[in-house]
C-alpha cells in the first residue's frame, strides 16, 4: 500500500522553511483508495517568488490550519504505506522536520520515483515530474500545486509498476527497517534518533576504535546510505564492524568540513584511506602555454596538492572558470581553440584574443594576476558567520591577513567586535593548507555573511 505525497513549501530547506500545502493519495498498486489535501499556516510569511509559482499567497493560508492540527490525520492516514514522492528525500525531509518539531519520530518506509524511473527507464533525456508526465503523456492540471503534482507521481508509479512487473520495486525502497548485515552491538533505535542537521559522524568497532569519519548537511541521512551500502566488497566489510555510532554538530557545512578534515588527519581511519569515499576533487591549477600566457588547467586534485580551488566535479570548476574570465575579459584558451584559431568569446567581443596573441603577454598576465587575486581572501580582520549548532549560537570562521585563523561558536546575545574576543570562543584553530582551501573554495561557491571588525 502507498502514500504519494506532495508537498508546496516556502523554500527549498527544511531546516529553515516550512510546508505550506500537503496532498496524500492512497494506492494501492491498481486503484486510488483514499485522498488527503490541506493548506498548511506556515507561521512565516511566503516569498513572492513561491507564490509566483505555486499560486498560493499569505492571504490563502492565513486562516489554514497549523502543522500540529493535522499531524494526527497525516499518522494516521500514512501509517503501515510505503512513503511515495518524486525526489522523495525532499518531502519527507519536510515532513520529519515538522513532526521532529513536535516531539514525535515519523518513520516510514521511503520509494523514490526518480530513482525507480532511472531504474526501470534508464537513459531519459530528464527525470523531472514535468517531462516525465510529457514522455508519458501524463496529464497535470495543476503543476506545482501539491494534489496535481502528487496525482501526476501517482499515474507514474502505476506507469513504472507495469514497465518493471515488480522486479526492480523492492531496490527502490529505503527504509530503517530494511537494514541487514549490521554488527549486533549497534542499535537500530539509535539510527532513528540521529539529527537530520549538519556534522560529522564517526564509525567505531567493537574496541572502540575509529574506523571512518565522514560529514554531512544530514547525520542521519547520510548514515543510512552507509548502512544501505552493500555495493562493494569493502562497504560491506565496514558496515559489519560498526558498532557504534558517534557525532559531533556544527551547525554549518564549512565547520563540518574543517572538522572532518582535522579529525581525519589526527584519527587516520582505516576506511577513509581504503574507501577513497569521495572520489577525487578536481582543482584549479595555473600554468604557463608555450607563448608566456598564463592559463587554467583543471585536473584531479591529489593530497596536499597546490590548487587554487577546489571543486568536486571537472563541470563546477569549469563553469567556475568561464564565469570569472567573462568578468575579466578573458578566456579559457584549452577549452576554446580546439577547432579554430580564434575563440568563440574573441569572435563575439567578449576577450582581449589572447588565443591569436592580440594583447601583450605582459599585460595580459597582469589582467590573469588581477583576476587570481579575487580568489584569495580579502585583506583585514573579519569573521564569516555561520548557522550555530542550536538557535542560542552562531557558528563563524575567521579570517586575518588574508589566512584562515580558524573557527567556532558563540553566543547569539555576544557582539563579536574584537580579535581577542574572538579567540577566546575559537575551537579549532589548525592553519594547514587543506583547511585554507576548503574554505577558500566554500566562500566562492556560496553567499556568505562577512562581518568586519
């Protein structure tokens, strides 16, 4: 039995947004049996940019009932189904979220459309509920409003069932439940507990010894993925020896980040070194051509590499390039002039022509310096203030004569308006090269808040 759920919501965190219309269709792998459809009062008001594209405004849910008014019937309607969504982490994340608010620990048995689409339909231009519902002639009346969308996923799962008779169904569902192979010492009503926020994690044996630390924006999350994981050999191997599971929060990814990073280096897990678990980063390097231009060389970013900036795939970094050179009026030469001596940007206006020597080497070099020096630190003493680990803090890292000082918490009711009072609410303050670049490549890849001193 299923629960296909939609949700509208002021905004794409659960963390700090909230649901502003939920619909529910009960199926039952051939008919619709039940269907459930409210406006939510999200207590905060709805940006015009939500509104513009679900239609619903303040003045619709002024009058709606509160999460807490129908949270019974959402129990009560949802319990012993499968929880159905398209890109089911999203609702449910907003729907735990809402419940953990209140107190209580909503469980349910998870099947993602997306995925159970790539799976039975591989190779589809798009896995985005519009063009599915276009591939397969889907009929939606209402896109973006939560019952259309939610009737839409329905009709596609009824579509996908067919396609697949079943076979690939039970692979599509994630659960708590569903966990095997675990280390007996380790409790399951533990892993229902975990903060849905940002941190890391560490995995111990039953000797209480590291074995892997790892972060996320979502301890619990990504903690069942590793528990799910039965792909390789090595995955297995560690899943079988935790015994224990312990976390630190930091309220932010860039603290999460740095914490890792520290513990990694003074723990050396065993299966960090052997899982490799996020691949490669590819950094941005610099070089000069054979003519005295300085250029961009993205490549795999190796330990204790000299990158500039790192990203985790060759894409960002590329699409990262192409937007500071437009800025500067210069270009990318190695992407640009495989097939023509002159670059589509020099053909259209938008660079000096270095790929045909136009400028000067030197004062092109010296535009390329100006541009690499928008990527270090700005000069001064300031703090850049983070999410803190509860509503009481805010988290921070700070920045001095250009280098990462470290980073911490305090209080929100404490004006931090000097270095010393800084220092004194540092935790960490480990000024290693890989720390400098982890928050380097955070600063240019997401809005900060800077507070000067």
């Amino acid at each position: 039995m299923f629960a296909i759920i939609d949700i509208e919501t002021t905004g794409g965190s659960y963390r700090y947004e909230k649901i502003i219309e939920i619909a529910i269709v009960i199926y039952d792998g051939d008919k619709i049996l039940d269907t459930f459809q409210s406006l939510i009062n999200p207590e905060m008001l709805i940006p015009m940019h939500i509104t513009r594209l679900t239609g619903i405004s303040n003045d619709m849910v002024k009058n709606a009932p509160k999460f807490f008014e129908i949270a019974k019937e959402i129990v009560q309607i949802t319990e012993d189904k499968i929880f159905v969504a398209h890109n089911v982490n999203f609702d449910f994340g907003f729907i735990k979220k809402a419940f953990s608010d209140l107190g209580f620990n909503y469980t349910r048995k998870k099947l993602c459309t997306v995925k159970y689409a790539r799976q039975v339909y591989p190779g589809l231009e798009s896995y985005s509920l519009g063009k599915l519902a276009m591939h397969f002639n889907i009929e939606n009346k209402a896109r973006h409003r939560a019952m259309g969308d939610a009737m839409a996923t329905t009709k596609l799962l009824e579509i996908l069932i067919k396609k697949d008779n079943w076979n690939l169904f039970n692979k599509s569902i994630r659960t708590n439940d569903a966990l095997t192979n675990m280390h007996p010492h380790l409790n399951k009503s533990s892993i229902d507990q975990l903060p849905q926020t940002p941190g890391v994690y560490t995995f111990l044996d039953e000797d209480e010894i590291i074995i892997y630390i790892g972060k996320s924006v979502n301890i619990h999350q990504r903690i069942i993925s590793h528990l799910n994981n039965d792909k390789s050999a090595k995955s297995l191997e560690m899943k079988n020896k935790i015994a224990d599971i312990k976390f630190h929060l930091t309220g932010s990814d860039l603290i999460a980040q740095l914490l890792e990073s520290d513990m990694i280096k003074s723990h050396k897990p065993f299966y960090n070194r052997v899982l490799k678990r996020d691949g490669f980063k590819f950094g941005i390097y610099t070089h000069y051509d054979t003519r005295g231009y300085l250029n961009f060389t993205i490549k795999k970013a190796l330990n204790h590499s000299e990158a500039i900036l790192t990203f985790n795939g060759s894409k960002q970094a590329r699409n990262f390039i192409s937007r500071m050179e437009a800025n500067f009026g210069i270009c990318y030469m190695e992407k640009n002039t495989r097939n023509t001596d002159q670059c589509l940007r020099y053909l259209n206006g938008d660079c000096l022509g270095a790929c045909i020597a136009a400028p000067e080497v030197n004062e092109y070099n010296a535009i390329f310096m100006e541009m690499l020096n928008e990527l270090l630190f700005d000069s001064g003493e300031y703090f850049i203030q983070l999410d803190g680990r509860d509503e009481s803090e805010i988290g921070f890292v700070f920045i001095k004569e250009k280098k990462f000082q470290g980073y911490g918490f305090a209080p929100k009711n404490v004006k931090l308006e000097k270095e010393k009072m800084i220092k004194s609410y540092l935790i960490n303050s480990s000024q290693n090269y890989d720390n400098h670049l982890i928050v380097k490549s955070y600063l240019h890849q997401n809005e900060i808040v800077k507070i000067e001193l």
